[in-house]
C-alpha cells in the first residue's frame, strides 16, 4: 500500500503549537498513521463536505481532507472539540 504525503494549512500548524505540551505528540503520533491508512477506526466523515473527515485525540479534533487520486492528506485543523467546527468550510 502506497504511503500518502501530508500537508499542513499554515493555520493548522499555528493551531498546533497552541496545544498543551503533553498533547503535541499524541496528535503528531496519529497525523503520521493517517500517511498510512487515511481512515483509521474512529475516523468520521464531516457532513456536508466532500472529503473533509475528523479523528479524536482525547478533546481534541483533527480535521482533515483525502485526496485519493494524488495520495494527499492535507490537515485543515486541530483544535478543541468546542472550537472545531465553528466556522468550517
């Protein structure tokens, strides 16, 4: 199975650095399983949009899109699970 790239949203990756310390590595951990299998268990499509899915890391939520055709993740957010939704297009 072909490993898929993953690009970053410049404010997905200020949105990271946000984050408690002791959270950092988990969602890191996670980001770097979805290179290999995009939708792991867990995983949940976002309503409404096309190739938009979401995964939990405790309170936590990452939002991201597949594109299966280019072998491309590309992470939209990362942010608490209040917060996440807001304003998602």
């Amino acid at each position: 199975m072909a490993l898929y790239d993953i690009e970053w949203k410049r404010s997905a990756r200020k949105e990271l650095k946000k984050l408690p310390r002791e959270t950092i590595p988990k969602v890191m951990t996670a980001i770097g399983g979805l290179a290999e299998y995009p939708h792991p268990i867990g995983s949940r499509k976002i309503i409404g949009s096309e190739h938009a899915c979401r995964i939990r890391i405790g309170d936590y939520r990452i939002v991201y899109s597949v594109e299966s055709g280019r072998l491309v993740i590309e992470i939209i957010r990362v942010r608490h699970r209040k917060d996440v939704y807001r304003n998602l297009t």
